[in-house]
C-alpha cells in the first residue's frame, strides 16, 4: 500500500505539498484510518471514561433521573437530556425537547404516528427504551442506564475525534450501522445516513428541497444499494465523506486519492 503524504498528493495532482486543500484531504483519510486501527477505540474510550467533563455530566444525569417524578419530568429536564440524546444517537434534536419528549412516549408500531413522520432515529430510540409502556423505570433501570452512560461516552469520544477532522463521528457511524439500509428511502429518513450518502457522493445540499423521490433517484443513479452490504465500498464512501468535509474533494480528485490507499 502506498504511503498517502502531502507531497505525494501535490506531485500527482499539482500544487504544493503546503496547500491547505491538500494537507486537510491527507489528514482526514488519516484521522479515520487511525480511529480504525486495532485498540484506538478502546484506548479512546477508556480516556474518555477519566475526562472530568464527561464525568460530571454523568453524575448530573443520575441525580436528575433518581429526583425525576415521572418519566415526562425526567425528559424535560436539561441534565437527562444532555446525556440521553448522544446515547441515542440524537444530539443534533437537543433544541427540540417538546419533539423529544413526544417521540419518546409515542407508539413505534403506530404507522400514521408521529414516529412515522420523523427521522428514523426517533423509532429506533422508542423501541429501544419502550418509555410508552415503562415509564420512569425505563430510564431508572440500572442495566439500562449503564447502556446509555456507556453510549454517551462513546459518543464524547467520537465526538472529540471531529477535532482532528470534521465529518469523523458520522463517517464512524456510517460504517458501523451502513449494512443495514437497504431501502433509499431508509437512508434519507436518517440524518446521519443521508449526511454521509449525500456528501460521499457529492450530492449539494440544495437537493433537500427536491421531493423525497427526486432525492431517491439522485442516490440510486449514483449508489447500488447493494454496495452497502460491502465493507470495502462503505469504507470508500466513508473516505470520500471526510475529504468532503474537509472541503477539498471533488469528484474526481476524491476518486483518485483513494484509489492509492488501495
């Protein structure tokens, strides 16, 4: 395999080995092989555990969901939120607890609900916790809110490698759960899907305003849906994602980039 550096990248496509544009493609593909590597997440995770911040919060969470009344008081409170939408994999809904608090308590199997009508994300935390059936307890349970600290922590780990290169948490994600869309539709109802799909193959953000099935065939003209049952073509689209948002790649430059990692 060949070393991917600056100067090798400025050789092959002009300019410098300084250029910005470049030095920002190198370091994303960087970032995420390295996050990738045997034990990185387990030793960033593990460092995270010790982060005072996250410590804190967590300590916040508890005292908040154990002086809860009930589980719609445990979902108004900022302290449970802070902590239970990264778990859930929803911290970019934080400005809209009323939605939240009204996803969570709705009915998963209900087809005209209001998780009908939301990203896939709020279903899958329905049915997760099952807060319709179990109330309070669902989140006072101590297996289950071992479940969510672990996942909070995860996420303020991938969260921190978003420092080094931006795009990192969601090309992770994307990786992680890509096997499991095998429907277009599946994959524009999941923000963090469609931010991935849509940015690896360079989709512009203006295609939001397009009805939901102009925005299918945009994908499927471009992606088989089958490609995201294989892991080399998830892991190529989660590198073109981070030199996307490293705001470098274009078509064909991203295509010729990673042809050298092989």
């Amino acid at each position: 395999m060949i070393q991917l550096t600056a100067s090798l990248v400025a050789s092959l496509f002009g300019g410098t080995a300084s250029a910005s544009s470049t030095g920002d493609a190198v370091s994303a593909l960087a970032a995420l092989k390295a996050a990738q590597a045997k034990g990185a997440e387990a030793k960033g995770v593990a460092q995270e555990k010790k982060d005072p911040v996250t410590i804190g919060a967590l300590k916040q969470f508890e005292t908040a969901l154990a002086k809860a009344k009930d589980v719609k008081a445990a979902l108004q409170d900022p302290r449970v939120l802070a902590v239970l939408l990264p778990a859930l994999g929803l911290s970019d809904q934080a400005d809209y607890p009323a939605l939240v608090q009204k996803a969570l308590l709705a009915d998963p199997q209900d087809t005209k609900g209001l998780l009908a009508s939301l990203d896939s994300r709020f279903k899958s935390a329905a049915e997760t916790l099952d807060l319709r059936s179990k109330g309070l307890a669902g989140l006072q349970d101590p297996t289950v809110r071992a479940k969510l600290e672990d996942a909070y922590v995860q996420y303020q780990y991938q969260k921190g490698l978003d420092d080094k290169a931006a795009g990192m948490s969601d090309a992770l994600y994307f990786i992680k759960n890509a096997a499991s869309e095998t429907d277009v539709y599946g994959i524009l109802g999941n923000a963090v899907m469609r931010r991935v799909v849509t940015g690896a193959l360079g989709l512009p953000s203006e295609i939001a305003v397009q009805s939901v099935e102009a925005q299918g065939r945009a994908i499927t003209s471009r992606l088989k849906l089958a490609d995201l049952q294989d892991p080399k073509k998830v892991q190529l689209l989660a590198q073109r994602y981070v030199m996307a948002q490293a705001g470098t790649a274009t078509t064909g430059t991203a295509g010729s980039l990673l042809s050298l990692l092989g």
